[in-house]
C-alpha cells in the first residue's frame, strides 16, 4: 500500500506500472476519496498531464452515479511512497 500526505489510505483498487487507484480518506475532514496517481515507475511530466487531462473531462460529467473529482493534488511524486 501507498501513503499519501494528508490521506489515510485504506485499499489499493488497481495497480500497474503506469497507474495506481487507491480508496482512502482525507484526514482534514474523514471524507472518503479515491486517489488516481501515476505508479511508481511513471512519475513523468507526459504521465501529470494525462492525468490533468482527465480531471478536466471527468468535471464535465455531470451524472449522478458518475464519481466526481474534488481536485489535482501537486507534488505527489514527493509524497508518493511506499509505507
């Protein structure tokens, strides 16, 4: 399992070498999340900016049972680690 700063994690949902998807929860105030993040081998610049791709789209799905993002978190290739 992977730690991220500020989040508890609490199970790894997919992994490869190219993506991580973690449920966790946010420790500022116990909501549970779902953290997207590039995997341990793929922390290029390429690899942010597909995922920032993706946060813009998925912010226009505007359905009801469509997970929403809540932000771009910045930095985690310093935060992400292996506990």
């Amino acid at each position: 399992m992977h730690t991220f700063q500020g989040y508890e994690p609490i199970e790894d949902i997919f992994s490869s070498p190219r993506r991580r998807v973690i449920r966790a929860k946010r420790l500022a105030d116990e909501q549970s999340v779902i953290i997207k993040a590039p995997g341990p081998e793929r922390a290029l610049e390429s690899e942010r900016a597909r995922l920032r791709q993706e946060y813009e789209l998925s912010r226009s799905i505007e359905y009801d049972h469509v997970v929403r993002p809540c932000a771009v978190a910045t930095g985690y290739d310093r935060t992400f680690r292996r506990r």
